[in-house]
C-alpha cells in the first residue's frame, strides 16, 4: 500500500526532506551594472593572486562572456567566472565622486519601520518607538523613522493611512515629512526614504535598519500587510540601494535587519557594495527584538564608533533581552566586515566547483547530502511549521569537507568576516552566516529567484544536476538517463552560463510530483518483519549510494476503521549505515496533552541536551504550532510557546507567543484514508490551558498502531513502504504483526 506521508531526516534528527526536487536556474554569471551616472572605469575591483586573478585584468576587455549568465537584476554588483579555470571575479560599482561627509560626530540612524501585524496585532513597532525616545540624551545621535506597512497602530501620532517620517531625539518625536500611503515592499518607497533622509539629515556616520517580519534569501524582509503582504525581495534591497548610492555617493557604516533569518550570504554579498558591515540575524528573532535604548545609548557615549563595535553593542544588548524573556535558546546574531566578504565568495566558488565535481561520484554524493541535512538550519523547515530552506553555511562546509576539497579555506574566510556574533544554546554551532539549500522546494519561483542571487554558478549546478536526476526518476527509461552539463559548460568542462538566460529553463519541473515510489531506493531485502519479529530491510549498494535519509511514522486508526491519523515520527530506528540495514526501534513512547492526546511531532531541532518538537495545533481557533523541548537525561518536556510557521507568502512568525490561562488547544493531525489517499486534516478535542501546561512524555496507550519507514532519496524524491501493524501492551512491548 502506498501511503503518502510525509518524512523528513532520520539521520540528523531534525527531519526534513529534500521535496518535489532541488531546482534551480543559473542565472548569476554576468550580472553587469549599467548607469550613465557611473563611469565605465569607476569600479572595486576584487582578486588576488592566490585565486589566480591579475589586478588589472580580471576578464577579456570586449566583456563578450559578461551577459552569459542571464539577465541583469543586481544594479551594483558582478560575478564573473573565468572561462579558462572557472575562477570569480568580483566587481562592485561605485560612483564618479566621493558623496560629502555631513556633520562630524553625528550618528543618523534611518529605521524603516513597516509595521505589519508586529504593530497591529500587538504595538511592537510602538514599543520600539519608545525605546528609541528613551535612549540617552544626545545631539549626535538621531533616529530618523519612516512608519508604514501596518493597518493600526498604537501609538497616536503614527497615521496608518500614509507613511510618515519622524525624528526621535532628545527625548521628542517630531513628525517631519508625510506622503501618501504606499507598499513599504518595494524599490521606488524604500529608495525614496533613503534618498530624502540622507540628503536631509546628513552625518559623518549613518546606518539603515529594517524592522519587520524576514523571510530569508528568497522572500526577503518588510512585508506591508496593506498591500497583501508584498515584501522586498534581495534584488529590490539591491536596486534601492544602488539608486541611494548614486544620490549620496557614500556608503553605510552599517545595515542591520531587525528581523528574521536575515543573516545570510546572499545578502551579505548584495550589501557589500552599499555598507561596511552588516547585523543580522540567522535564525528567527524572538522576543522583542533589538534594544534601541542599549543602541541609542552606547552612540551617545561613544560617537566615533564604527560599525563593528556598535554591532557588538546590538548583539549583547539583544541577547540580553532575549535571555530576559526567556527567549535566548534559539537567538542568533552577527556583525560582518563586508570588506571580507569577496574573499569568502571566491573561496566558496572554488569549494563549489570541487563540489560539483565530487558529485560525480555517488557515494560521495550522498555523503555530502546527508551532511548538509544534518546540517544547523533555521525557521522551522519541517512539515508542520513550513520551509525557509536556510541552512548555516559554516554546517554545509562541514558536511561537506571529507569529500571536497577547499572546506578549510572557505570556514576562515567566513570567520575572518565575523567580527562578532552571539548564540544560544540550540545553535552553540552556528557560524553567523546562512545560505540557502532546496531542503524543500515551494515552487518554481523560489528557484528563479535563488538563481539570481546565488553566489556560485557551481553551487547551481550541484543543486540543478539533483533536480533533473529527480525529474527523471519518475520516467521508464531512468536507468539511462545522465545528466547533460552542456548548456551549463564548454567542452572543457568550464562554466559559461549556456541557457541560464532562458525564461523558461526552469519549467522542467513543471507539473512534476513525487512519486513516494523513488526508483532509485533498491533493496538487498525489502522493508519485511524479518525472523526476529523487527519490521527491517537491508539496502542494496545502489539503494545505499542514493539515500540521503530514513525515518519512520507512526499512526493510528481512527473509530471509523477508514482514516489513519499520522501521530509523526519517530526517531526509534537502529541504522547501521555502514551495512545499509536499519530495522525498528520503536519503544512506544509519546507525547500527549494532560488530558491524554497524543500530539502530532515532528522533530524541528536537536542538541547536545533536548530535542525540540513542533506539533500542529489550534490555539483559540487560530492555526499554529506548539514547540516543546524534550530533554534527553530525564524525558522532562516543557512548552516554549506556539510558534505559526512560515506563511504562504515565505514570512517568518517573529515571536513564539507564551500560553496563558484560559487559552483553548485543539489537536490537528494528518490524515488519509486506508487507501493512502486524499490527505486532510483531522482535529483532536479542545483542551483549556490552566497554569503550567504540562506535555507528558510516556507509554502510549495499549492498542494496535500502524508503522512506515519512509526513505529519501539523494535526489529529491522518496520511497515509502507499506505500512504494517504493531500492537502496543500494556507492559509497553511493541509487537509487528
């Protein structure tokens, strides 16, 4: 019976699945700024011997490869790969004349604050207004406020129905200039503001930080709920800032982002040409954000700070208001010296390219995927809460570093680019900086959009050469198929760009689905009770070399006989990866509400300590997940919160909301009939929290229950088995029938 469950990593624990294939589209080679208000000759030019490049020639004068790579969307900003030895080349634009320094000793801080649901579900963005008038007083230090992207607000001088600006200082909130409403996620209204304010309130040092929900590399950050949460992409960050270099003819001391999982490389990479250092936060911001009293503070007593020890300033002062909250096991953030940032894109593109060439062989293959799974991730990238695909990049490198050459380059350039960074306990690995990995697709924009803002023609075609094997598997004639590189390289096997232009390259994955039946899972001995009563099987050397991750799923039947409801997974297998066997563990413990609900789990993080579990629930009739932390040493569980996920439109929920009395939880679960068709949600009774929620973590009730070892793939696709019944004792011994 084919059942159409979902299952994510067994190996890491943290569960995930590479779904509905890794595509991407390589887009990035030749991404060439063009502007009569720039010099043909005004550029930084970055290279160095060591990577091969000559200073004053890092391509061919007529620039004939440079559009090879496909269309133009970064404004400030080219990558080029040598045709001859596929090494980069970094070139960031700059403008004709130097733009004027402003008031010396002064500290202009541009907050663009698009409210959302953040200020009109619960005043933060008010609260951080607040924050701002009671930092220290102070001449040289002024917060400059564009307000907008929110349907109310609670403070009484902020007008939800156009966007206004504010100066804070001294302790005063002056409402200085007011335009028309406007979607804050997009180019024309962020350029306009940064425009204005540095012309109004130049200063010798200035920063931008934009407050609101993040949603990673792909969907960006500032979402404005007024205009069907529409947000600014990394390319609109990009083409704002590069019309606001042109204006000031200067670069930021800083940009930080005062929202989620904004730490990233794509964005470092895109910000390298309009600051000196970057803040932001790999993982989701929990609590109330950053500390605008801690930051207004320290620039009043130490003006002539730079970036960097202003950053050190705002990862202390966030960790500790985190940790206030209780809230500081998942904080994440870090200060990066963009200056190093061309040194770690070049060293990444050389470890890309061995990536890419390892990938050839299939056992290091699924080395290298079942590393990167098992890799630190953030912002959920589970069943339950939704995808965000943003994994440490530190943790894809030592995934990585067994079977490519150049992993050890690559982790001191990255930790030579930060300065600083602070961590709690989930992420005591994390290395400041993330980048996206297809852990799960959500559609074919995803992939057009990573393909132009990937910082590697290789890393695309790891990703590209996955997909299309994917895409394969599901066709007769699979067993035939390799993988074609030609649009992608010369006959040398360099990168030129090929087809990376075309529109429609990728909708080869169009309309394609998982087919739960991966031709390329094979067995030695197929999932069976074996002679020992354990449900088992043993891979076969290919099945081995093309599978990047086992799980398996509980269930239970419902009263009326036809519905299985997916109680989650399990992390009860025994693996022996070296002899591809793996057989049933299962030791019939669960977690369930006080009143005796087992919950729907999945795994979302774990470490040294605890795992964290997330499980779909109704919070006051409102869909969301509850997170809790199981520990290892004694089985204890507590409740961190209700976490909401990712949402359709890629936005990060921001805080993890405390449960309180009085609050209604209903259980939901996935559910199929017997068939293992027609997936539905399916709802559990309502409990009503009253004080401490205790989550008890012990024997499930006696009964007979249903198991499934899903198994997946290097590719993208997986295979499930049948499922077969187990009855559970009241001795809690599990037995297969």
């Amino acid at each position: 019976m084919y059942l159409p469950g979902f299952c994510t990593s067994e190996d890491n624990m943290k569960k995930r699945r590479l779904a509905y294939g890794m595509m991407a589209g390589l887009l990035l080679t030749g991404l060439t700024a063009c502007s009569d208000d720039f010099e043909d000759d005004s550029y930084d030019e970055y290279g160095d011997d060591e990577y091969g490049w000559e200073d004053d020639k890092p391509y061919e004068e007529d620039n004939s490869s440079a559009g090879r790579g496909g269309a133009s969307v970064l404004k400030g900003l080219s990558l080029q790969v040598n045709e001859s030895d596929g090494k980069l080349s970094i070139i960031r634009e700059k403008p004709e004349k130097e733009g004027e320094t402003g008031e010396k000793g002064v500290w202009t801080v541009f907050v663009y604050l698009c409210g959302t649901d953040l200020e009109s579900q619960g005043g933060s963005a008010t609260d951080d207004l607040e924050e701002m008038l009671a930092s220290s007083e102070s001449d040289n230090v002024r917060f400059v406020v564009q307000t907008g992207g929110a349907s109310d607000w609670y403070r009484d001088e902020v007008d939800k129905n156009s966007l206004q600006r504010f100066l804070v200082q001294n302790g005063k909130m002056e409402l200085v200039d007011e335009q028309p409403a406007a979607a804050m996620g997009t180019i024309d209204t962020l350029s306009d503001f940064l425009t204005w304010g540095t012309k109004q309130y130049l200063s010798e040092h200035m920063g931008v930080i934009f407050w609101n929900h993040g949603g990673g590399s792909i969907t960006g950050v500032c979402f404005d709920e007024n205009y069907d949460n529409d947000s600014l992409d990394l390319t609109e960050v990009d083409n704002a800032l590069y019309e606001n270099l042109k204006s000031s003819g200067r670069k930021y001391d800083f940009v930080g982002f005062d929202a989620c999982l904004m730490g990233s490389v794509e964005m470092a990479n895109i910000l390298a040409t309009y600051s000196e250092y970057m803040i932001g936060s790999e993982e989701l911001e929990p609590g109330s954000g950053w500390d605008y009293t801690a930051l207004g503070n320290f620039l009043a007593k130490e003006p002539d700070s730079d970036g960097a020890a202003l950053g050190r300033a705002v990862c202390d002062s966030y960790l500790e208001e985190c940790e206030q909250a209780g809230d500081s096991d998942i904080a994440t953030l870090s200060v990066v010296d963009l200056s190093r940032i061309d040194d770690l894109l070049i060293s990444f593109n050389a470890f890309a390219k061995n990536m890419f060439d390892a990938g050839e062989d299939d056992e290091s293959m699924a080395e290298i995927v079942r590393g990167i799974e098992n890799a630190d991730n953030f912002g959920g990238n589970n069943k339950s809460e939704g995808y965000t695909n943003m994994v440490d990049l530190d943790g894809i490198l030592t995934a990585s570093a067994e079977y490519v050459n150049g992993a050890d380059a690559v982790k001191k350039a990255l930790a030579d680019a930060i300065t600083y960074s602070v961590s709690g306990s989930t992420h005591k690995t994390a290395g400041g900086l993330s980048m996206y990995y297809p852990l799960n697709i959500q559609g074919s924009n995803e992939l057009t959009m990573f393909g132009k803002i990937c910082v590697s023609p290789y890393y695309l075609s790891f990703v590209d050469r996955q997909n299309h094997t994917c895409v394969a598997g599901g066709q007769e004639d699979y067993e035939s198929y390799e993988y074609d590189d030609e649009s992608w390289f010369d006959d040398s096997g360099d990168w030129y760009g090929g087809d990376s232009n075309e529109d429609d390259y990728w909708s080869y994955l169009d309309g394609y689905e998982q087919t739960g039946e991966s031709p390329y899972i094979t067995f030695d001995r197929e999932p069976s009770i074996d002679e020992n009563g354990m449900f088992s099987f043993r891979l076969s050397e290919e099945g081995y070399y093309n599978t990047a991750s086992v799980c398996a799923m509980v269930y239970e039947v419902a009263q009326d006989g036809n519905t299985m409801i997916e109680l989650g997974e399990t992390i009860d297998i025994q693996e022996d990866w070296e002899n591809g066997e793996f057989a049933d563990s299962f030791d019939g413990y669960w977690m369930s509400l006080p009143d005796g609900q087992n919950l729907a789990t999945y795994i979302a993080e774990m470490t040294d300590e605890y795992l964290i579990y997330t499980s779909p629930i109704l919070l006051n009739g409102r869909e969301t997940n509850l997170r809790m932390k199981r520990y290892y040493d004694d089985g204890t569980v507590t409740v961190e919160g209700a976490w909401e996920g990712i949402s359709e439109d890629g936005c990060a929920a921001r805080d993890i909301v405390k449960l309180k009395n009085g609050d209604k939880i209903v259980p939901v679960y996935f559910s199929y009939n017997m068939e293992g068709e027609d997936e539905a949600e399916y709802e559990g009774d309502e409990f009503t929290v009253s004080g401490d929620t205790e989550i008890w973590y012990g024997m499930m009730p006696e009964g007979d229950y249903l198991y499934a070892f899903c198994i997946d793939d290097i590719y993208g696709d997986y295979y499930m088995s049948d499922t077969v019944g187990f009855h559970l004792d009241e001795d809690g011994e599990v037995t297969f029938q």
